[in-house]
C-alpha cells in the first residue's frame, strides 16, 4: 500500500479505484480496461497538477514522505565495493551518521551521509537521522582521512538537525558540528553534497561545507524546521505551514539566493514514486558536478570554496 500525503488525498482515491477495477478484471469479471485506463490517465494528470503547485509547507511533507530514497539506498545504488568506517576514536559510533570509503563510477572517494531509517527499528538504530557529537567527530575524521589520501568526497544529507538531548550538549554538540564544517571547508579535495530529503540546521551543513551543493527538486534545507520556527515566533506549531513559506527553504527559493548550485529534478509525484529512477538522476548530477574538480589542486579548492561560501548573502544584503 501506498502512503498517501494529506494533500493527495483525492489521488489516493482515484488510484484506489484503479486498483480495485485491476482486481475486478484479474478475478476474471467483465473486461474494464477502457475505464481502467480512462482512470489512470486523470490521476496522472491530478498528479502533475498537484506536483506543479506545491507550497512550501507541502514540499517538506514530501521531503519526510517515509517511502522517499534514503542515504543507504544512495550508497547501494551508487557507490561500489563499500566499505563502511564506524566510530570517532574517542567516545562511540554513531549510527546517524554513514560513512565509508568506495568507488563511484570507478574512482576511488569516501562518502558522508545522514541516514534516518526506513521502519520502525531502523530509524530508532538511527535515531531519525539526528546525530550526536560522536557522529560529526566520525565525519570529521573520514574528511579529513579523504584529504590525506586525495579521496573526493561526496555527501548525503537527510536530516532534521541534530539530537537536541541533554547528553549531545554535555559531550559538545555544537564544537563537534564547528569543526565538521571546518573540516568540510579545509578538506583539499573536490567536495560534493547532495540534500536528499531534509537538511536541517548545522547538523546538515556539517555534512554540506562542500564545492558544489546539489539538492534534488523537493529536498528542503533551512536554519531550523518550520514547526521549530513556529513554535518560536508564533509559540504554535499549527503555524508551520506560514514558518515554511517564511523560511525560504524550496530548492527554487536556494537556488535563486545562490545558496545552492542545482536543483536535480524528481519523477513526477516526488522520489517516492520511482527511487531507482531517482538514484540514477543524482548518480548523474554528482558526476557532472565532480568531473570539473578533478582538475584544481587543494589550495586551489579550499581558496575558492572558502569564497563560495563567504560570498552568501551579500546579494541578497545589497
């Protein structure tokens, strides 16, 4: 069964009615087929118009959709002869945050990435993707392992933010996400992120500090969730809906503030509805994004991705 956002609604009962006049037709009832694909051809249409007007506060519901393409799903997809690498080498492993080394498209990198889980188990072995110190101190550390061997990096971000608990804070929550962006921004070597899903607060831009940041076209990436927002300005989560519209966090509106570099489009419907489809089409944007990195030397990248990033904002203050 397919999950079905509020919003969609009235194209789960269409296609709920397309599926039970297929079973009508497989138990060997009249022949239907006409009406089957008369029906079928106005939820593709309902479908596309939806997805052509979506608002913001509707474009991080598809963001968190739970059958939407996880980093794991990116690695298996993507990345050969994977290698996962565990721990910080001082407190634990955290499971939020993969990391490893591989081979994508033949060439030798490491891979970064948040990974929330897929059912119930999983996301509580992960903890919904929200990392803890330990887990940004393992980021740092295959950074800067990349940067020792002339491994590019390339990295998968689907997260809320990191873990808020009292614990996080007490083994230094925030210095661990500093020096992962430090890392990110020193790292000699081509650095490619991708926002897969939700990229929320320091906890993705740890992993994001990156050349080129790509983001797939109904991704997220803000300061803070809407209903994080909500609650702060309005002291109502209910107002989440007007925080999203605010917070300019659609891959168009960071495009436009030149906060982002592409936008990788989604099959019709979102992620959700073909993953193996849209594994391919970020295959195909990270390799088009790294080819031209190839050719700088490390001072070369950090120098202009310390520029990229100083650079944000001042169009948008002038």
């Amino acid at each position: 069964m397919r999950y079905f956002l509020d919003f969609e609604k009235p194209l789960a009962e269409l296609e709920g009615k397309v599926e039970e006049l297929r079973r009508t037709t497989d138990a060997g009832g009249i022949d239907v087929a006409d009406e089957v694909q008369k029906l079928r051809d106005k939820a593709e249409k309902l479908l596309a118009q939806t997805y052509a007007k979506l608002s913001p506060w509707q474009k991080a519901q598809v963001a968190r959709h739970p059958e939407r393409p996880k980093c794991l799903d990116y690695v298996a997809g993507l990345i050969e002869e994977w290698t996962p690498l565990a721990g910080d080498r001082a407190f634990a492993d955290d499971a939020a945050i993969i990391g490893g080394l591989g081979r994508f498209r033949g060439r030798a990198v490491a891979v970064l990435g948040t990974e929330k889980g897929t059912e119930t188990e999983s996301r509580v072995k992960h903890n919904f993707g929200m990392a803890k110190p330990e887990g940004y101190r393992k980021a740092r550390r295959i950074m800067e392992l990349a940067g020792r061997f002339g491994l590019p990096i390339l990295s998968f971000v689907d997260t809320s933010g990191a873990f808020p608990g009292i614990e996080a804070e007490a083994r230094g929550q925030a210095e661990a996400i500093a020096r992962s962006i430090e890392a990110g921004l020193d790292a000699p070597v081509p650095f490619v992120a991708t926002i897969i899903g939700e990229g929320g607060s320091g906890g993705a831009i740890a992993l994001a500090a990156a050349d080129r940041v790509l983001m797939l076209e109904h991704a997220i990436y803000s300061v803070i969730s809407p209903e994080g927002c909500a609650s702060i300005l309005w002291r109502d989560a209910a107002m989440a809906a007007t925080a999203a519209e605010a917070l300019k966090l659609t891959a168009e509106d960071l495009k436009r503030l030149a906060l982002i570099d592409l936008i990788i489009p989604e099959p019709l419907g979102g992620a959700h509805r073909d993953n193996a489809a849209t594994v391919a089409a970020v295959g195909h944007a990270v390799e088009e994004a790294l080819e031209p990195l190839l050719a700088l030397d490390g001072p070369t990248l950090k120098a202009r991705r310390r520029e990229k990033f100083l650079e944000m904002g001042r169009g948008a203050a002038a």
